[in-house]
C-alpha cells in the first residue's frame, strides 16, 4: 500500500526545491492549484499519467516518488504522524510495521482498533494480551472470548 501522505510530502519536498509555487504546479501539469494541495496533503493522488510527469519534472524515479524504498519511521507518541492512518494500520496488519499493540491501542479509532483485535483473534498479529486486555473496552474483551 502506498502512503499518500508521504508521498504528497515528497510532492511538497520536490515542488519547493524547484521553487515552484502550487500555481506554478497546476499550471505545469494542467491542473487546478486546489488539486495540488489535495495531493501534498494526502487527501488527493495524482493520477498515472501525472504521476509520471511530476518524475520528469522531478528528475526522479518512480519509486522514489511514490516513497516505495523508504523505510516507516513511527513516532510510538503518535503513530499516525505524517502517515496516512490506513496505510499504517495495513503495516501492522502486514507485519512490516512492528508496534507494542498494547501501548498504542488508545491511539485507534474504534474502526481500526477492531481490525487490529481482528487480526489478534486471527493469530496473525502476536500480542501480549495481559496487557491489552486492561485497555480494552467490554464488547472488545468479549470479542476476543468469543470462538471464531
């Protein structure tokens, strides 16, 4: 999964280096400045084809826009931080993002720490269920109870 919030910071990175205004962007590409700032926020991706322009314009490779080489640096304060809250919970689900579930849990929207318990129940995420249990809410403790 790509993490469009980083790669919109890329956008941003790459964008200022050339020192090129979101206007400036646009009008490159053909392109409102309000999609500009979609994407450098993450709320927007560019398309394929836009994707491949900002590269040339960029003079950098695909991958390299797209963050796919780049390791995860989470901050355990705030794991969502400069992430798009999705990608990181497919990380932890995937395995290539290794947290203390149980010092985090409180971080999750009720969505997400669902998923997670999902996965736990699963066998697919190890955890220390001591020490999750305690931050669970009842319906979250019953869930893990129930069989599968």
């Amino acid at each position: 999964m790509i993490d469009f919030v980083k790669v919109g910071m890329k956008i941003t990175k790459y964008r200022k280096e050339q020192n090129l205004t979101q206007d400036d962007l646009a009008e490159a590409l053909f392109v409102s400045r309000q999609l500009v700032s979609k994407w450098e926020n993450g709320t927007g991706v560019p398309s394929i084809d836009v994707l491949l322009d900002l590269c040339k314009m960029f003079h950098v490779t695909f991958d390299e826009l797209l963050c796919l080489n780049d390791e995860i640096d989470i901050n355990p304060d705030d794991i969502f931080h400069g992430h798009e809250r999705l990608f990181v919970i497919n990380e932890i689900i995937n395995g290539n993002l290794v947290v203390d579930i149980p010092s985090v849990f409180y971080q999750l929207s009720p969505v997400e720490r669902m998923m997670i318990l999902r996965e736990i129940k699963d066998r697919k995420i190890k955890c220390d269920l001591t020490e999750l249990i305690p931050k669970l809410t009842i319906g979250e403790q019953n869930y893990l109870r129930k069989d599968k």
